[in-house]
C-alpha cells in the first residue's frame, strides 16, 4: 500500500463522503441486538491494511503484501473509552494509524514491518509466515502499553475491519516500522497469552472476549432460563411475578434497560404482554441504582457461578502452560518473585485449593485438576519457543568452530559435524518431516578429556532438561518415547550397547514420528520427534554393521576438549537458523555417506571370523583360475583349519558383509553368491 494509498484512507476516515451514513450505522449498531449487527455493517467496505488484492476469475489474488498489522482493541464501554486508547496507541512511535472502530467502541491500530534489509516477503507462503509472526510481536509489544485488553484474532493476511469515522483519528507517516526476520514456518502462537486484570464486570465473566452485544445475550439467555424454571417450580401462578424477577436479574447484572426489554420482547410468547413487561422493567431499573449496586452473578445457577469465578481466580493468580515434550503441566504463581516454571505437582495443587477456597470459591482438587488439563491451558514447545526468540545472526561462522573445540586428525570433521548440526536444527524446525535426523557423531577418546562435557554444551542452557544421556534400548516403549521427549540424546558408553539391540538403534535412528502411547493414556498417538543422537566411547572397534558405518561420524579426540571458553547460543543457533531460512543443505549426500563410511574403517570391530580368514586366504590373484566359493563353504575351510571354532547362523548371514568389505571379488551363481579367493601358503 502506497503512502497516497493511506493518505486517501485516512481522509475517508476523518471525513469521507459516506460519513453520515457510517455514524447512522454506529447508532443503529449500539441499540440493535446480536442478530442484526452484520445486516447493518455488511454493506459497508473492508478495509485490509495488510495486503492488496486483485481479482482472480470468481476469486481474489495476492497482488502485493504490504507488511501493515491490525490490532483490534474491542468491546469498550464507551466512544470516550475508545479516544483514550486511540491516544495511548498515537503516542507509540511504531503506530501508523490509530482510529476508533464503527461501533464507537473499539479502537483498530496499524503497525508497520519489514523485513531486516526493509523489503517485504514476495511470495504468499512467505508474506503469510511474516504476517503471523509480525502479529504476534505487535501483541507482546503493544499490550503492556495499552489500558484495554487487545482481542486477538487470527493474522489472515485478508483481515480487515469495516470503514469507519474518526475524526481525530491518528495518522504518522513517518511511524517507525519493526524490523523482523523472515520466519521458516509459521508460529503457533502457543505462548501468546494475554491475562486480563480481575474481571468485575459479570458480563465480561459469562463471556470473555466477545462484542458488547454478544455478552448481554449469553447472560440474558442464562438469566431468562434459571428465572422461568423458578417460576415452574413455584406455586405462584401470576406471571407479573415472572416479569418482576427477571427484571431486578437484569438490572443487578448490569445489563441495559432497553436492551433487557427488548430481547425479552423477542418471545412470541411474551409480545401480548409488552405494557406489563415494560412496566416491571421501568419500576425495577427505577428503584435499583445499577451502578452502585451491581451484584455479579447472584442469578446465574451456582455451577456456572463456580466455574466462571474459578476461571478468574486461575488467570488472576497463576500462568499455566502444557510442555509439548515433557507432557506435564508447569505453572508460575503470580502472587511470588518467580520467574522459572516449576511442575504442577500434587502438593501445587492442593495449595492451589486451599488458596481458591481462602478465597471464598467452594472447589476441591478435582476442580483444579479438571481445569489446569483442560484446553484452557495453553501449549508450550520450547524448542519452538528458544528458536522463535532468536536475534538475526551476525554474521560470524561458529558451528565450525565449535566443532574445531575437539582435538582431532580428522580433516572432515567441522564439515561433518557443520552438516550435522545443521540437519538437528533443521528437524527441529520440521523441515523434514519425512526422515529423522539418523546421522550420530560418535566421540572416541580416553577417560576424562570432556567428551560427555561437550555434548551437553551442545544445548542452551534453557533446552538442557531435554538432554539425557540414560537411554534403555531394552525398554523398547521408552526409547521410543525420548524422540519426543528430548532435543539431543547421547548414547554415552557407546560400545555397551548389547549386539541384541544394534538392530533397535538402527531402527529408531531413523525413525521420523513417534506413535506410542502416553504413560496414563489408553490410545496410541502420533508425537513430534524432537531427538537427535550424539554418542561417546573409550573404545575404538565400535562399528559392527559395516553396512550401517554411514550413520556415524566417528572421531578420535586426541586431547582434552576445551569446553572453558562461552558459548553464545543466540548467534550460533540464529547462525543455522539463517543458513537454513537462505535454503542451506542440512542431509549428507552419497559422496559425503561414503566419505564417512571410509573415515570409519578404524573403528570397526573385527569379529573372530574376520580375523581368520585373514589368516588362511587372501584374495584370488587368477579369478579365472580360482574356485568360487559360497560364504559357507570358506567358514568350513576356516573351521577345519582351527579347532573349536564354531560356525554360528547370525556368522554365515554376516560373513558375505565381511567378504565385501575386505574388498573380496564375487559373482552371483545359481549356487548363490561367491567369492574368489585363495588359502594362503603355510
């Protein structure tokens, strides 16, 4: 959107030619009930500040995205509310626009942003990524700054509000705009949560976050209800009675006297009695001051009394959130100097109990467990979280120096190990989802010289409770389970791993999404895998599958690691987190696979059989004159030729692995597969 573009919208805003017409909509607005309220503004133009459309056959396209957020600040008490809040928005350098909503009683705000060079995302996929992220940072920034809640809405880039007329409304050409890196994916916004101040306001209670309008129907509909079973149930049979209870209901909660009789006048059933009904509402509003002897909640039915009483208490009181990885809820007491999450444990929750019933609300701990597990509660990945808070990288090169902190010979290494850290990035990013991250450096080196050290320094500080070096491949559910439960796992004394579960590793080094059943759940269920594999041994013959060697990256730490120098997490994570977002290969390629396949020879195992054969044949140097021989047939050579050697079924399904390996010419026969080889003299 051009600067004339918005210089036209705001001359429309401060007094347009259709201005008359919108103010007799905004009156109209403010006495109709919840039914009519699109019939009246339907007619009017949207105004979408974020991008320009153009049309598209019987649809509409993205013609160019301009970067302009929408806040909404809605359901105000009055226009003279409303200017307030206008003004508080003006005094922001980051506004470009702030005007009062058609209704009268809301405020829309415009902020800018741009990318860090000061262009915009080209693409849709893009512009809609920037756009969720650029409102959910308008959000965090704007709220603490305003004396009204913002309403939150979701970021389409087509959102848009209705024309409306403010002639004071706010214009700052010259408005700062919020720079931002373009994001990978697009935010869940699991950690977007706005916490009101204690709602006294009963109609705020029964439905938080909605119009005025919609509000006063919930509660009349609830109050309607509870006052017509009374009158069933009672002996009275004078429906003035009726009238006269609802009436006093109203007027106690708040709820306008006008718009009271007129929802009351939508009943078919009522409409003969409209004198009586208007009658007993002007003699109970007459008596009953509204404003000084409001009584919130004194007709609604005591479950949903509780309900919505303890829902204020939790938001007043705490912050709850559910962790996507470890499963349990953690929480913050507001009341205290606390700033790191603690578990929601069982003595939190009985505190929490006694809390809520000091304060008159009559719930037992299964109330409060009932609430802190239920969606009320959002989710929080902290993965997500520490990535999504990232400053823009300076450009400085540190995954290779990091990797250049391990003493070794190894020439490959940083570039191996860049790959690697690039690709646990990258599925944490869930820029593949179709193959998980089954690449493992395996640190080889002596006692003590820090190598179980660096790999938990691999991690920030604030993502090392999902860091564990305790993993049971013999618990076939909860090796499972740790994909998702934590970010990096290090399979610490490597060469322990019994023979029985190498076939398990391979299988759960590749695996890509976890399904399993939660502990406490009776249904199984896809969970995000969030592992990655690092490894460490004292022992060099590690690899027993030569076939498999490809998945790790084996290097001899030659000296003590130096882990004493910082590490500035932010930039070495934005570091992958930019080279990925510029489209960096995080996967090793074939010629990279057989690299580390070579690199891995001294690190395997020579089985007893090996070792044999090595010392009774050699390869044929006539393959035309050598007798081919099946796998099976060399380890019968090999048996008569060493006393108590014992020929095994998982040898012979291995010992053609082993011929390869050694580079072993062979040629498939209808006999099967077989090898070219000679005994070697004496």
């Amino acid at each position: 959107m051009h600067s004339r573009d918005m210089e036209y919208i705001v001359g429309l805003l401060k007094n347009g030619k259709d201005a008359e017409a919108i103010l007799s909509v905004r009156r109209k607005l403010n006495m109709a009930f919840l039914a009519r309220t699109t019939d009246l503004s339907g007619k009017l133009p949207v105004l979408a500040f974020g991008s320009t459309f153009k049309k598209n056959g019987d649809g509409i396209q993205l013609r160019r995205y301009n970067g302009y957020v929408l806040l909404e600040v809605n359901g105000l008490e009055s226009q003279s509310e409303a200017e307030a809040v206008r003004r508080e928005a003006a005094a922001l350098p980051q506004t470009l626009l702030a005007f009062v909503g058609l209704s009268g009683r809301s405020v829309k705000i415009v902020v800018p942003f741009v990318l860090p060079d000061g262009s915009l995302p080209k693409k849709e996929e893009q512009a809609r990524m920037f756009h969720a992220a650029a409102y959910q940072l308008a959000v965090r920034h704007y709220q603490p700054q305003l004396g009204s809640i913002i309403s939150l809405k979701e970021p389409f880039l087509s959102r848009g509000c209705r024309m409306s007329v403010d002639p004071d409304a706010y214009y700052n050409p010259d408005a700062v705009a919020i720079r931002i890196e373009q994001p990978l994916q697009m935010p869940d916004g699991g950690d977007l949560k706005i916490v009101p101040s204690p709602v006294r306001d009963p109609l705020e209670m029964m439905a938080p976050g909605a119009d005025r309008n919609g509000q006063i129907a919930t509660l009349f509909s609830v109050i309607l209800m509870e006052m017509t079973r009374r009158f069933s149930e009672s002996p009275e049979d004078d429906i003035q009675l009726l009238f006269i209870d609802l009436a006093q209901a109203c007027c106690r909660l708040g709820i306008p006297e006008e718009e009271a009789v007129g929802w009351t006048l939508r009943y078919e059933a009522l409409k003969k009695y409209k004198i009586d009904i208007r009658m007993a509402f002007r003699t109970a509003y007459t008596l009953e001051n509204v404003s000084n002897r409001a009584e919130p909640l004194s007709s609604v039915p005591p479950s949903m009394s509780l309900v919505l009483r303890l829902d204020e208490f939790m938001n007043r009181r705490y912050f709850f959130r559910t962790n996507e990885m470890s499963g349990g809820v953690e929480y913050l007491d507001r009341s205290m100097i606390q700033f790191v999450y603690k578990p929601y444990t069982t003595k939190v929750r009985n505190s929490i109990c006694l809390e809520a019933q000091q304060e008159g609300l009559n719930v037992w701990d299964k109330d409060i467990d009932r609430y802190v597990n239920s969606d009320r509660v959002p989710i929080y990945h902290p993965i997500d979280h520490f990535l999504g808070n990232l400053p823009a990288w300076d450009g400085k090169e540190r995954i290779r120096a990091l990797a250049g902190r391990v003493p070794c010979d190894n020439p490959v290494w940083g570039d191996l190990f860049y790959r690697w850290f690039l690709s646990m990035v990258a599925h944490w990013m869930e820029l593949d989802s179709e193959h998980g991250n089954s690449t493992t450096p395996l640190l080889v080196g002596g006692q003590g010289c820090g190598k179980s050290t660096f790999c938990l320094n691999l991690l920030p500080p604030v993502l090392r409770p999902y860091y564990t070096d305790s993993i049971d491949f013999g618990n076939r559910r909860g090796a499972e389970l740790a994909l998702h439960r934590y970010a990096l796992i290090n399979i610490d004394e490597f060469d322990s791993v019994k023979s029985s579960h190498q076939s398990f590793l391979k299988h759960i080094l590749q695996k890509a999404v976890v399904n399993t059943r939660l502990p406490y759940q009776s249904a199984s269920r896809n969970l995000r895998r969030y592992a990655t594999f690092i490894a460490t041994s004292n022992n060099y013959d590690l690899l027993t599958d030569p076939t498999g060697s490809h998945r790790f990256i084996c290097v001899e730490v030659k000296s003590r690691i130096d882990y004493a120098q910082p590490i500035d997490y932010d930039q070495l994570y934005a570091e992958a987190k930019e080279l990925l977002r510029r489209g960096e290969r995080f996967w090793f390629t074939p010629e990279e696979e057989a690299l580390i396949t070579e690199n891995n020879r001294d690190f395997q195992q020579q089985p007893a059989e090996e070792q044999l054969f090595l010392r009774y044949f050699k390869i044929a140097e006539d393959i035309e004159e050598a007798k081919p021989l099946l796998a099976s047939e060399i380890l019968d050579m090999i048996a008569e030729k060493q006393p108590g050697f014992n020929i095994t079924k998982t040898m012979i399904l291995n010992f053609g692995k082993l011929l390869k390996r050694n580079g072993v010419p062979n040629k498939r026969t209808m006999r099967g597969t077989c090898y070219y080889v000679e005994e070697v003299d004496g």
